[in-house]
C-alpha cells in the first residue's frame, strides 16, 4: 500500500517535499521517468536493455539481472560452470537526457572482486578536442572498494592518451555493512552536483559540462581495481530500489 502511494503522487507530477534539493525560485521538480520495479519482469520493452556479452575479462549476463518480486531489481555476481558472470542495464536506445536530477536507492554488495556503479555514458564520451562539453561518462556512485569509500567519477576526451577525469570520495555510514543509501546527481548546464542521502557531497565544473544527452546504466563489473573475484563469497548481490528522473519546471 505504502509504495502504491508514493508511485500515485510521483506519477501525479511534483516530488515530495525533502526528497530532492530545493529548487530555484519559481521552479518546481517534476519526475520525467522512472522505475520502481514492482513488477514481475525488467521492461526491455520500453526501459531496458540488458547486454548479454563480454565484458572485459568476464561476461555481463543478462539472466543475472531480474526482479525479486519485492520492489527490488537485483544484480547478481556469481559463478556458474567455473566462470564468473555479473550484469548491467541500460537505457541505451530508450532513453537519453542531457541535464536534470538523476537518483537511486540501492544497497550495495558485500564482497571483494567486483564493483557496482550507477552512472550516466553515451559513445560522444569518445571525443577528444572538446573536454567533455561533447561527452563525458559520469559516475553518480561507484563501490569499488569494501572500507566505506564511495567513488564520484567523471571521465572524458575517450580512454586513450587524451583521457581526463575528476573525482571525489564519500563516505556514506554504514555503507560497509549493507544499508540503503540514495545516490544523486543535479546535472544542469553549468556544474554538477552529487548528493549521497540527500546530503551534497561534491559540487565540480570540472570538464566543462556535458551539454549532450547520455543514457542511464546500472552495473556491477569483476575484477580490476575491486580485488581478487576469486575470494568471493558469491552469488553476492546489488539491490536497487528505484531508479527517479526529474526536471526542473515552472511552478
């Protein structure tokens, strides 16, 4: 009942008070998209899209991303046959946006070898001769580490010999041991601002601004700077409870 609620008064138009930055005056937060998987299956029909390929060293598995029937998707990393596998979703193709205030609600993995990340890319990141006005990867939150530190990433002019990137560490309490955090950014054409619990935690122009539109992605990927995926205790999960988009309107 409770979350039938809340999705009836987002779905109405404005946000509740105290869940976002207050506005400038004369505007308002209106929620543009959404999901708050309650339903049975992941909408790749209209939300979506789940690559099924390698991924670096490993694979993303598209059967490794589903709902738990709770209100939750669930990114799980785990081992079958002796390989290892961990998902991704991604609005690519469905929905792109350039500026406005990006959120979720997860809860992080607990074991080394893998990391999860909420972020925004589009394949103009690649450009170089532009910083990242013409594309930047920006990472709302990443959990690459397990002693408390939440990584806030932006990277731009490609990934080769041009390649530039800012970033900023939080730490959000009881991060480590599984609790439901919000994760945020106020993108506008300016600056960017990141927030972890509604709280701000790094506000940079750095890269000059992306000014085009990017995609959503939700991801866990194994190995590099996240540890050895062979001491994993697996299957071991990211569990998201929402995903929100809002603009800022007129009121």
């Amino acid at each position: 009942m409770r979350r039938s609620w809340i999705f009836a008064w987002l779905t109405s138009g404005l946000a509740m008070a105290g869940e976002l930055p207050e506005a400038p005056a004369g505007k308002a937060w209106k929620r543009v998209w959404a999901d708050e998987f309650d339903g049975k299956e992941i909408d790749t029909a209209k939300k979506w899209d789940i690559p099924d390929q390698k991924r670096r060293d490993y694979w993303w598995r598209a059967k490794s991303a589903f709902l738990d029937g709770k209100g939750h998707l669930v990114l799980r990393t785990e081992q079958i046959d002796g390989k290892y596998y961990s998902p991704c979703v991604r609005t690519r193709g469905k929905y792109e946006k350039a500026f406005g205030f990006f959120t979720t609600r997860c809860k992080v993995p607990k074991s080394e070898g893998h990391w999860s990340a909420f972020w925004l890319y589009a394949d103009p990141v690649n450009r170089v001769g532009d910083d990242g006005r013409d594309g930047t990867e920006i990472d709302i939150f990443e959990w690459p580490w397990r002693d408390g530190r939440v990584q806030h990433t932006l990277h731009w002019d490609g990934y080769g010999d041009a390649h530039r990137s800012a970033g900023h560490v939080s730490h959000p309490p009881g991060v480590i041991d599984g609790d439901w955090h919000t994760y945020s950014l106020w993108w506008s054409p300016e600056e960017y601002v990141f927030y972890v619990d509604g709280k701000e935690v790094w506000r940079t122009k750095e890269g000059g601004v992306c000014q085009v539109p990017l995609y959503l992605k939700l991801s866990t990927e194994i190995g590099e700077w996240a540890g050895d995926i062979r001491k994993a205790k697996l299957p071991d999960d990211f569990v998201v409870d929402y995903v929100r988009v809002y603009d800022l309107v007129d009121k």
